[in-house]
C-alpha cells in the first residue's frame, strides 16, 4: 500500500491552488485519483457524523511538513491560506478549531494520510472547506512544538453534490476510520497483553467476515522517556496486537504495525488518568 502511494506521488499533477506558508515547507505526500471520491465537512461532529458533501471528480490529496517561524501557532499557518483563497474567489464553506469541529470524533472522520506523512494534535488542529465553482478545498492544518502540518483535499467536481444528513450510527464491530482499541492495558514503557481481550476479539471476528480486507495497527504512548524509545515501544504495542490476532487464526499478511510515540496524544499527559488514555493502540482498516 505504502508503495502504491509513494508511486502516485511522482504522477500527481500541479494543483489548481497551492498554499503558502510561513516557513520552509516539503510536501510529505501527494496522491491523486482520476475518477474519485471524498466527505467534504460542512458543519461540527454530531453525534454520529458531520453534514457533509460528497464531492467526485478528480481528487488530489497532498500533505505538507513546515518549519514555520517561533511563536507560531496553527491559526498563523492557516490565516493567511483562508486569505489567499477569498483574493483568488473562494467562497468559504466551514471553519471550526479542535472543540468546535467535533475533536476527535471529528479528525478520525477525515481521510488523513497517517503518521509521518501527516501529524493531527487532538488538542490543536483547525479545518477549513471552499468552494470555487466546480473546484472543492479542503485544509486540515495542525502542529507539534516546533513543526506544521497541513493536508490539503483539492477536487475538480463531476457532477453536482450530493448533501448527505447525518448518518446513523455504525454496528460496534465496524471499523471505520482509526477507532482506538478500549480495554488493552499498557503499563508505562510496556507492551505486553496478556489474557482476554474483548476488543481483539470483535476486531478478529469482523477479519474474518471480511476476508479481503487489510488494516494497519498504530500504537502510542504517553510523553514519558524519549521519543526514539517511545516510537519503538508504540511500534511493539502494535505489534503484541498483530501478534495475538495472528494467534486467533488471523492471516499476518492482512495485518500491518506502526508506531507513532506520544506524537498523537489523545488526552493530557499532566495526569496518571491522561497518560493512561494515551498508551494505545488504534486499528485503520485500508
């Protein structure tokens, strides 16, 4: 898959508006569809979805890592794109920041490339949509301490939007999007699991209803230690998942496992209760 997408890159074409940012910039990953689809949000995270568009047409996603100057925030990195696309005719559809979009109901609902391609703060992110004519934008920007991320969905519509209402809520056992894996108990520094796991269990049983499906394990720790040791014990986290699910009767091949460190925490890390949240791992099905 991986390899797939990084072929793309060298074939994706110039976009039709490219943002400027504060800083030195490199686009991390850029892949574009033909004939393709995507949700464009219109309004904050319901309680089981967002008002939306969806756009077809020609899609291009591409993600953008920015070494913006001191001070910055991810207001400074989006403002001046918002403004550079009213100059250019954009009619602006939807803005909303971290709370006020959804949090993070909201961000897993979007189609993001994943770590390191593109970084999401469930803590600090903002998200604007646009219209020009029959071209859609969409810009989800967010940060670590000293990086900025921006992925940018930019569409050439086919044919007119279809407005979708919100959705009803999916069965427990659907995994859509990146769901977290509630109930897996990390101690700090570890990644070992160990007896019944319910949660596993669920995921084991929709693989083996859907035979052709894949999914990727991302596992993550809280910010104790350093980050190289971090990204290795949230690798190994994701990979005692993979282990016990291939111990289910699970194809290996099916199963992929990443580490990410505390580069996406989900809670604070100023608490025991918050570092706890924040040793996981999440399954994303491809």
């Amino acid at each position: 898959m991986r390899l797939l997408v990084l072929a793309l890159l060298a074939a994706s074409p110039a976009m039709a508006f490219t943002p400027e940012f504060p800083g030195p910039s490199t686009v991390t990953l850029s892949v574009s569809e033909d004939f393709g689809s995507f949700a464009q949000p219109l309004a904050a995270w319901t309680e089981v979805e967002f008002p939306q568009d969806r756009v077809e047409g020609r899609i291009t996603h591409t993600a953008w890592r920015i070494e913006p100057p001191v001070g910055f925030s991810t207001l400074s990195i989006l403002a001046p794109i918002r403004d550079a696309l009213g100059a250019d005719g954009w009619d602006l559809l939807f803005e909303c920041e971290t709370d006020s979009c959804g949090g993070y109901d909201f961000r897993y609902r979007l189609d993001l490339f994943p770590e390191p391609e593109m970084h999401v703060d469930l803590g600090d992110f903002r998200y604007l949509s646009a219209r020009k004519g029959a071209e859609r934008i969409s810009l989800m920007v967010s940060r670590t301490a000293s990086l900025g991320f921006v992925q940018m969905v930019a569409a050439t519509q086919s044919g007119a939007p279809a407005t979708r209402p919100a959705a009803e809520p999916a069965p427990p056992v659907q995994v859509a999007g990146a769901e977290v894996l509630e109930g897996l108990a990390f101690d700090s520094g570890a990644a070992t699991l160990s007896g019944d796991q319910p949660a596993l269990q669920g995921l084991a049983d929709w693989m083996r209803a859907n035979p052709a499906r894949r999914i990727t394990l991302v596992g993550h720790t809280d910010a104790s230690g350093a980050l190289e040791a971090n990204i290795a014990v949230s690798r190994q986290r994701a990979e005692a998942v993979r282990d016990w699910l291939v111990a289910d009767g699970i194809d290996p091949s099916r199963i992929d496992a990443q580490g990410v460190g505390y580069l996406a925490p989900r809670d604070t890390n100023a608490t025991d209760e918050g570092r706890a949240r924040n040793r996981r791992v999440e399954v994303i099905r491809d």
